[in-house]
C-alpha cells in the first residue's frame, strides 16, 4: 500500500503540472483572440465610416445634378417659347409681305390700266394724271412696305436661327447633365453588397467595338444596369467596367477604362469597391 500511494503521489503531481501548463496555454490564446477581435472590430468602424462618408458624397452630387438639371430645363423651356414667339412673328410679317407684294402688283396694274386710258381718254388728262400720281405713290408706299418687311422678315429669321443654335447648344448640355444625372444615380443604386464574381468570358461587339465582359453575378446580388465594378488582379486594379444588361445570377459589362498595359482575362477577380 505504501508504494501504490508513492506512484498515486506521482501521478497527481504530473496531472497538476499538465493542468497548469494547458492553463497557461489557454490564457495566452484568449488575450491574443481577445487582441485579434479589437482589432477587426476597429477595422469594420473604419470601413464603415468610410462607406457613409462615400454615400453622402454620392447623394450630394446626387443632390447639385438635380438642381443644375432643374434650372437647365428651366432656361430651355423659356428659349423655346422664344423660339416659338420669333417663329410666329417671322410668319406674320411673311403673311404681311406677301399682301404688300400683292398690293403692289394690284397698284402696278392699275397704273398700267390708267397709263393706257389716258392715250384714248384726253378729256380726262387731268383726272388720270391725279390718279396715275396716286398710284405712283400707293406703288411708292407699298415698295417701301415690302423694303421694310423684307428687312423685317430678315432679322426676325436671323434672331430665329441664333435662337435655334442656342436651343441646340442647350439641347446638348441638358443631354450631358442627364447623362451625368443618370451615371450619379447610377453609382448611387450600384452600392452592391460584398460578393465573389469572377470573368467568366471577354468578347469585342462587332458593332460599337466595345470590349464586352461577361460576369458570374446578377440581380440576386442587387446588380443594377450602370452599375460601377472593379477588375483585380494579384490585388493591382485592372479595369472599369459599366453593367449594361443584368439577368437572375449573370451579367454583361462593357470596359469603361483600362489600366496601361493591361487587358481583362477569363478568371479575373470582380468587385464592388476597389478596397475589396
């Protein structure tokens, strides 16, 4: 009995050394998961804040687009009305020339018409004279009337056609500012959530030569048509890419930028964010 308590002794004293050392094992795991989980807690506040600031920068510009837009179509829809009221003018004096032409060729004929009287009529010499005069001066009048409605006419087109131009020039810059409303709108509606895509295959489009990419992501991953996504590959930026057609778990984007030497593969990481 005295030896089976020796190695009983023994065998305690070894159990207690094992214990305190799996202990201190055990301690020194917990701080550093402890360490670990500030420091990722830490990380996810940063990037967190960073996504709220990128979505107030997002709805600002979001917010001054809508605003250029609205003064923009403003300053259109008075030009157009301009345009209209100089198009309707420049008619009315068109309509008011055309009578005075009328007039004038009415006073030409009569003049003619008396001019003959008077080789056949002498008693009437006197009367025709007076009547020729008139129409020499109706005939006066009404040439003047055309001068100026021509000179009239003449401006009013002119200030048309500058009008014109400017519609189109304004034309063009509110097709610019929605464009640029539609591709702020767009990035505000492509802030997908975290995802794993991949290029599943590159083809150019025959007709507008744009490099297509098709991708292993879709609506399923609130994918939305302008959406902006990232090609990373061994964690160097490769390319832009714009959606252009979105369907359940697939889509086609089109290259919108590329990096200097590079071109995009079959394989290359997609992301949502280039911090991904």
């Amino acid at each position: 009995m005295h030896g089976l308590t020796k190695v009983l002794v023994a065998f305690a004293a070894i159990l207690a050394v094992v214990l305190a050392t799996l202990t201190i094992a055990y301690t020194i795991n917990a701080d550093a998961v402890t360490a670990q989980n500030r420091e990722l807690q830490a990380a996810l506040q940063a990037s967190e804040a960073s996504r709220a600031k990128q979505s107030s920068e997002v709805e600002a510009r979001s917010a001054n687009a809508d605003t250029a837009y609205a003064l923009l179509q403003q300053r259109f829809d008075a030009l157009r009305s301009q345009v209209v009221e100089l198009e309707r003018q420049a008619a009315e004096a068109r309509a008011a020339q055309s009578r005075a032409e009328r007039d004038l060729a009415a006073a030409r004929s009569e003049a003619q018409i008396a001019a003959g009287t008077v080789k056949t009529q002498s008693d009437l010499i006197s009367s025709v004279s007076g009547d020729n005069q008139t129409l020499l001066d109706s005939e006066r009048r009404a040439r003047r009337e055309v001068i100026e409605l021509t000179d009239r006419r003449n401006e009013l087109e002119s200030q048309v056609a500058s009008l014109r131009e400017t519609n189109r020039l304004q034309s063009e810059q509110l097709a610019l500012l929605q464009r640029e409303l539609a591709e702020t709108q767009g990035e505000r509606r492509g802030e997908a959530g975290r995802f794993a895509a991949s290029v599943q295959d590159v083809r150019v489009d025959p007709g507008s030569q744009d490099t297509l990419v098709s991708l292993n992501i879709g609506r399923e991953e609130r994918i939305r048509p302008a959406t902006r996504l990232y090609v990373i590959r061994d964690n160097q930026w490769i390319a832009n890419l714009d959606v252009v057609d979105v369907d359940v778990n697939t889509s086609v984007a089109r290259v919108a930028t590329l990096a200097s030497g590079q071109t995009v593969r079959r394989g290359d990481r997609v992301t949502s964010t280039l911090g991904n």
